[in-house]
C-alpha cells in the first residue's frame, strides 16, 4: 500500500522538479535549436544563404553532439556544468546537458522540416522581389511553422525522458524519486504512481503541442 500522505509531496516536489528541468531546458533548446537548424537549411548551397563553408561548419556542431547517447552527455559536461552552475548535481545542474542535446535534436528536425517545404514558395517569394532574410522567415518559415510545432512537441516529450537519466545521476525529478524511492526501496506502488504521473504529462504535453500546431496547419 501507498503511504499517500509521505509519497504525494514527494511527487509533487519532484514533479515541480522535473517541469523546472524541462521547461528551462527547452526554452534554451529552442532558441538555440532553431537558430541552428534554420540556418543550416539556408546555407544549404542552392538556398537562400547558400555558403559551403557555414554550412559544414554547423553541420560539423550538430553531428558532433547528436551521436552521443544523453547518460554520456551528462557525465563529459560535468565540468563545463559546474562551471556555469556551480554544481554538477540537482536539477538546475541537468539543465545545460539537457539544452545541448535538446538543441541538436531541434536543429536536425527543423533543418528537415524546412527542407520540406515547397521550393516554389521561394520560387513566388522571389518573384515578387522579397529579401533573402524575408524570403527566410517571412514565407519559408511561415509555411513549416505547423511541422515545426509539432517538431518541438517531439523533442519537448524526449527531454521528459532525459529528466529520468539525468535522476540517475542525481539530477533530481520524477526519474531520481522513481530509482531512489521506488527501486531502490522496492516499492513497486510508488513506482507505479510515478510512472502514471509520466504518462499523464507526456500526454498533456502532446495534446497542447497537437492543438497548438492544428491552428497553424489548419
């Protein structure tokens, strides 16, 4: 049996933890990520910006960065985190391993979203004598805006998932409670309202990333 009255403020302090996590690590992620990933599709030679030598350099950053598996990730920027934190453990030290790898991850599918879009609408767009840097973000990103909602809900839900590994290493959040409270103790019930509690917030997650992106493909 659950011993609700110890086990509920300890998830609900661990799930403030893991939202702090999250939605401070993406909001990094997504100026970052997409910062990278447009450019990286307009310095595509043959795009709008097309530079060989940028775009090998960007594509160099994000390649770098995007084999690495999260875990690996965590524990190699320990010094660079403690430098900027002052701490390699709790949950504000998960956020600059979380934001890296959320950038990349960002980078690459709004790189591919962008790549998708018609090449007449920069075809129209410069027909009507728009400027690169308008052609850019005035039609191509407009036009993937919907995909790249949808792209962001992706990467959002992954760093949920990362929170957990980042608890392994004691990042603090739902997957630190989950190993310290309900494995290590055996406490299977716990484990069970943790896991409930995951899923409910990934679909929260999904459904405002989905209504949000269904206003703009629609």
């Amino acid at each position: 049996m659950i011993d609700f009255g110890t086990v509920v403020p300890k998830v609900a302090d661990a799930l403030f933890e893991t939202l702090y996590m999250v939605t401070a690590a993406f909001l990094i992620a997504a100026v970052v990520g997409l910062s990278l990933g447009i450019f990286l599709f307009a310095t595509r030679p043959g795009q709008i910006l097309g530079n060989r030598a940028v775009h090998f350099v960007l594509n160099f950053v994000v390649n770098i960065f995007r084999p690495i598996p999260f875990i690996i990730l965590l524990v190699a920027l320990t010094p660079v985190t403690r430098a900027i934190i002052g701490t390699s453990i709790g949950p504000s030290a998960a956020i600059p391993p979380l934001a890296i790898a959320g950038a990349m991850g960002i980078a690459r599918v709004a790189e591919s979203n962008l790549v998708a879009v018609d090449p007449g609408v920069v075809e129209a767009a410069e027909a009507m004598g728009a400027r690169p840097l308008h052609i850019l973000f005035g039609f191509v990103v407009r036009e993937a805006f919907g995909p790249l909602l949808l792209s962001l809900t992706f990467i959002s839900i992954s760093l949920i998932d990362a929170t957990a590994v980042a608890g392994a290493v004691g990042g603090g959040g739902l997957g630190n409670l989950a190993l310290t409270y309900g494995y290590q103790r055996f406490d299977w019930a716990v484990m069970a309202l943790i896991i409930i509690v995951l899923i409910v917030l990934v679909q929260c997650v999904q459904f405002l990333g989905n209504w949000i992106a269904k206003r703009f493909i629609d």
